[in-house]
C-alpha cells in the first residue's frame, strides 16, 4: 500500500511539474508574440526580467520610421521627416490624461535635461495625440502649459482619420469606450538620426519616485546611445 502511495505521489509531482512548464513556455511565446509585434529583436525576449529591462527600453529592428504629417500646438504644419538629422523621441500622449501621460512627459523633459547643451541640442522631443475625440490645436496646446511641456516639444494633433494611421503605422493600441474615456500603449520610441526605429519604452503606472527615476535614466541612456554620429 506505501509503495501505491508513492507511485501516486510522484504521478501527481510529475503532473505538477509538466503543468508549471506548459504554463512558463506559454508565457514565453506571449512575451515574444508581443515583442514581435513591436518590432522588437528575439535577443530582447530572452531577458529573465521584461519588466526590468523595460525601463531600459526594447531593441527594434532598425526599421525606417513611418512618417507622418500633422499639426504642433501652434498650429503649424509638422511633418516628422523635417527632422531628420536629429535623434527624435516620440511618444504618444493623451491630451485629456491627468495620470500617466504626464509621467510620460516627466520622463522626456528630465532625461533631455540631464544631457549636456551639445547633446541635447540634437535631440527632439515630439508627442502625438493618442486622444482622437480631443484633436483640438487648444487641446494640445492646453495640456502642453499646463505640463510645462509648451516649449519644450512638439506636440502634434489632427483629425481622428488623420491620428488613426499613425496609430496604426506604429502599432499603437488606441481604444475610445463609450463614455469616451481613452486606453491606449503608453509607449515611447527612439529614432535616430537616419530616421531608423532604435528602442521602445512602456511608462510604468507608478508614481513612485524610484520607478521614474529609473525610466528616466533608461531613457537618458538611450538617448546617448543614439546620438547623432558626427
């Protein structure tokens, strides 16, 4: 009877055991089937700790950016092409959100700052609305004063057709529910001077200050890391 026991005992390990693999070798083909869809390289999947090596951004492809012709906050033409020649990072930002867009713009302004005057010279930062039923040149400019952001970037707005293919060119999930309140990727690219795909970033939904300071040090250093050769 204690040999039957056993036998049942290590059956049930074993089961255990094959259980805990399936579901781990699941989350790995998630993680990659995600990456995958951003254009990430494998190497970037094989972290032990995605939410860690977030904050350091994910590897792209090396892809040519999409481009794209919109309107900044002060209601001029912007085409993203025209800045070529300089390392551009863009985000998308919602031009109603109060919680984690401006962490998204936090993490810019700061990581541009501490660069020297040289460096950060060639860098620009751009937004587009991730918003489309707030598409206002006034709402993007509002949401740039109140953040301190005014002069400090390119915030770009159009029509929701207009906002949509950029959505859509980058893979960016927006969503509109019902009561109009907007989901969307709180993500960030890099893209160098060549005007080439180089890292993304997620803004991780925390207000504490070691999580930002640790995106905004990962964002510095991608910044660095794609500087403009002279």
């Amino acid at each position: 009877m204690r040999q039957t026991d056993g036998v049942q005992k290590l059956a049930r390990a074993a089961l255990i055991a094959t259980s805990a693999l399936v579901i781990i070798a699941a989350i790995i083909w998630g993680i990659q089937r995600l990456a995958a869809s951003r254009g990430v390289s494998q190497a970037a999947t094989l972290q032990p700790n995605p939410s860690n090596y977030a904050i350091g951004g994910f590897p792209m492809s090396g892809n040519l950016a999409p481009d794209f012709q919109l309107t900044d906050q002060f209601g001029k033409p912007f085409k993203l092409s025209s800045l070529r020649g300089h390392e551009i990072v863009l985000a998308f930002v919602d031009a109603r959100c109060t919680t984690l867009c401006p962490l998204t713009a936090q993490i810019m302004y700061y990581a541009k700052s501490q660069l020297d005057a040289a460096a950060a010279s060639q860098i620009d930062l751009v937004a587009v609305n991730a918003n489309p039923t707030a598409t206002s040149v006034t709402a993007v400019q509002s949401w740039s004063i109140q953040h301190g952001m005014l002069h400090q970037w390119e915030f770009v707005t159009g029509t929701p057709q207009q906002l949509n293919v950029v959505y859509h060119l980058y893979n960016v999930y927006v969503q509109v529910s019902s009561n109009n309140a907007v989901e969307h990727d709180p993500i960030t690219f890099i893209i160098d001077a060549t005007g080439h795909e180089r890292l993304y970033y997620e803004t991780l939904d925390s207000n504490a200050q070691a999580d930002i300071k640790s995106q905004e040090i990962g964002l510095e250093d991608g910044m660095k890391q794609w500087l403009p050769k002279s």
